[in-house]
C-alpha cells in the first residue's frame, strides 16, 4: 500500500498511536466480556460492565474524530466498527445475563418441605 500511496511518517506514526489506542480498548472490551462469560458477575457488576462498553464507545469516537484527516481513517473506522460489534454483542449477553437473574429473583422458594422431600 505505501508503494502506492505515500505516506508521510508523521502520518504513519499518528495511525500507529490510533491503532494502539483502539486495540487498548478492544482489550479491555474483551477482558470485561470474558469475566461475564466465566464467572457470576452480579447485577450490580453488569450494570458497571455496561458503563465501561459506554465509556469506551466514547473513546472509539474520540479516537476517530482525533484522527479524522489521517490517510489510514478508512483502517481506523473499520477496527472501530469490529468494536462496536463486540460492545454489541456483550451488551446482549448482559442483557440475558440480567434477564435470566431476574427470572431468578421472582421465582418464589421452595419451601423447607419440599426441599426436603415431605
């Protein structure tokens, strides 16, 4: 590709720092979907969950209106897009996460009888 654009380095350095700071946000989505997926995370840690997939959505448009001008932007929105999909798709998980726990919490206890087999 740069054969067939010229990029300058100062260029080539400003996509580099977006790049690097979207993958930091793509590793901090991925760890925060990977604990709700292998540990019980309570509704309180979702609802944090969800504020972090909020701040970061944030950031992925910080970076990119930082970066708006830069030649690699088509590059930039693309990683950020795969992101998005990510925040999506956890938010879902969170979302049936909340749901089932709900179904959980309304469901009336068996009483000391019953569990006991009288």
């Amino acid at each position: 590709m740069s054969n067939v654009v010229a990029f300058s380095a100062q260029a080539s350095a400003s996509a580099s720092k977006a790049v690097s700071r979207l993958n930091e946000i793509w590793k901090a989505v991925e760890a925060f979907t990977l604990e709700m997926q292998y540990e019980r995370v309570t509704p309180a840690e979702m609802m944090r969950v969800l504020r972090i997939f909020n701040t970061a959505n944030s950031c992925i448009r910080i970076v990119l209106s930082e970066f708006k001008n830069d030649p690699a932007i088509d590059e930039l929105v693309g990683h950020s897009r795969e992101i998005a999909r990510m925040i999506e798709e956890a938010r879902r998980t969170v979302a049936s996460l909340m749901k089932a726990s709900d179904d959980r919490a309304s469901r009336p206890e068996p009483s000391a009888a019953k569990r006991l087999g009288d």
